[in-house]
C-alpha cells in the first residue's frame, strides 16, 4: 500500500480530522539519513505530523516545522506543502537508549523536555506567520496537540507513531489530527475524548493494516465520518545540483576562486535528504565567471 492522507468532516461538520500512512515515506527517511530506531521514531513522528499540518494549507503555501529541544538528538527539521510532499531531517540521527517504561521507543529522552516547537508558514504574504510554543512532552504528539491550542485556538488531538524493525527499517508509521471547529457542542466533545481514551496506538494500528480511513473510524466512529479528499504522500526533496551551483555563484568570485586554487573542486550535500552534488574546476571556473 502506498502512502496517502485523507481529509474529512466529522459529527455533521463539527470536527476537521486528518488521518497519514506514511510508512514508506519515514522509510525513505531512515534510509537517507540511516537514522536509529529513536532518531527514526522522532522523525518520523515529526514528518507525519509535519506532512498533516501541509494538507491543511492551500496552493503553493509551505509550512516549516522545527522542534529544538534539550535531548541529545538535537534539532529536528521538517519541510512539507500542500501535495502531500515533506521532507526532513534530524541533526545527530545515530541515537538510540533502550525502551522507556512502557516498552515504547524513548522518543521522550531523544527529544528532550525542555525546548521549542516552531510552526513557519510560509503563505506567499511579505511576512510568514510563526508560532512557537514550548516543548511541553518530548513526545512530539502532545506538543503538536499543545501548539495547535495554544498558538491558532484550535482544540486538537494529535496521535503520531513509528514503529520500527530490528534491522532499523520502518515497519510501520502515521498519524492522525482531529479539530473542534468553533461552537462543536459538549455531547460530541464528550463522545470524542471517551473514544480517544480508548483506541489503540496509531503505530498498531498501521501494522494491523488499517487505513487512514479506517483510523478515522476507529477514531471518531465509522458512521461520523464524512471523508473530503485523499492525497498521496511522499519523501520530496526540492535540492537540485543547480540550485547549489546558484548558491555557489551567490559566495563571489573570490570565494570560488579560492576554491579552484585550494581544492580544485567542490561538494555541497543537502540537509534534506543527503544528497551529494559534486564541482569540477571547469564548472567551478563557469560559475566564477558569473558570479559578481
């Protein structure tokens, strides 16, 4: 099964609900970044969230997620836009503890829990809207929960998880978002929270082979669900050897030449997605000759 979102109404429109398998895609992250189970499981989290939070936007607008916490992992960045594309990266992705105290992968202590979460948008305005809470878990669903309360007042449950194989590969991941949208009536709020008190981990759920669809059920109830839109998801990288070579031309002539002198050549590689993009002199002498 490929990755995909889906988008719905619940409650007769009183609830937005957003349900991700994203399996393959935190997969095609692992691999890039040959990331740890913790590591893994934190990206991961992060990206499906991430990769969410991008269906909630329209056209060409982007949105910029980065988790700064005090654990040893360090950074986290996630990249995603409205096509269902995300991207992302952890800054020391070899890190992993043995299981916390309920079995689970230590994400907790990988993050930290003291730091913040920002939320970038970047809606084609002159300015791009930000919001920046604290990390309140380290468990990165509760925060992303915490971030869509306390920064755009939207009550919200976010249920995020990994799971991961021995050999460090993605066995399973994805996530859901549900919203009360204004005026939701205490009686759907009720059944919603009962419901959420007793579902299984989204991670489970993905391994048992449920779809997004079927997590929204699970979820809110089968018969509550109206479903909008379905989306393919996908690890995308917007890198290119061109726009490192324009990067290059931006340093000036003396900069690349000193390069050619030194080195002789050059390397760039891209946070994103570890690709590597490699300068001969003669390309490095081409881009002198435009640079200023």
């Amino acid at each position: 099964m490929s990755d995909y979102l889906v988008k719905a109404l619940a409650y007769e429109g009183q609830v937005r609900a957003f349900a991700v398998r994203s399996t393959e895609t935190v997969g095609e992250a692992q691999r890039r970044h040959h990331t740890w189970p913790v590591a893994s499981a934190a990206l991961g989290r992060a990206m499906s969230a991430g990769v969410m939070m991008g269906a909630m936007v329209k056209g060409e607008d982007k949105i910029t997620i980065k988790i700064e916490g005090n654990g040893p992992l360090g950074p986290l960045l996630v990249d995603s836009n409205a096509k269902g594309e995300v991207r992302g990266y952890v800054t020391h992705p070899q890190v992993h503890f043995e299981s916390n105290a309920q079995g689970k992968l230590d994400v907790r202590r990988g993050v930290g829990t003291e730091g913040t979460l920002t939320v970038v948008k970047d809606i084609g305005m002159r300015e791009n809207f930000s919001g920046q809470v604290p990390i309140v878990s380290g468990e990165l669903g509760e925060d992303f929960t915490y971030y869509f309360v306390t920064s755009e007042q939207t009550p919200s449950s976010v249920g995020v998880g990994v799971l991961v194989n021995d050999d460090n590969s993605i066995l399973a991941a994805g996530g859901f978002i549900i919203q009360l949208m204004p005026g939701t009536d205490e009686e759907t709020i009720a059944a919603i929270e009962e419901r959420l008190s007793h579902i299984e981990p989204v991670s489970t759920m993905i391994e048992k082979g449920l779809t997004p669809e079927e997590i929204l059920q699970s979820v809110l109830g089968k018969d509550q669900v109206n479903f909008l839109e379905k989306m393919d998801v996908s690890f995308t990288c917007t890198c290119s050897k061109e726009r490192f070579g324009n990067a290059i031309i931006s340093l000036g002539k003396e900069e690349i030449a000193d390069m050619i002198e030194k080195e002789g050549s050059a390397e760039a590689q891209c946070h994103f997605c570890n690709e590597a993009y490699h300068y001969n002199k003669e390309e490095l002498e081409a881009f002198k000759q435009e640079a200023k």
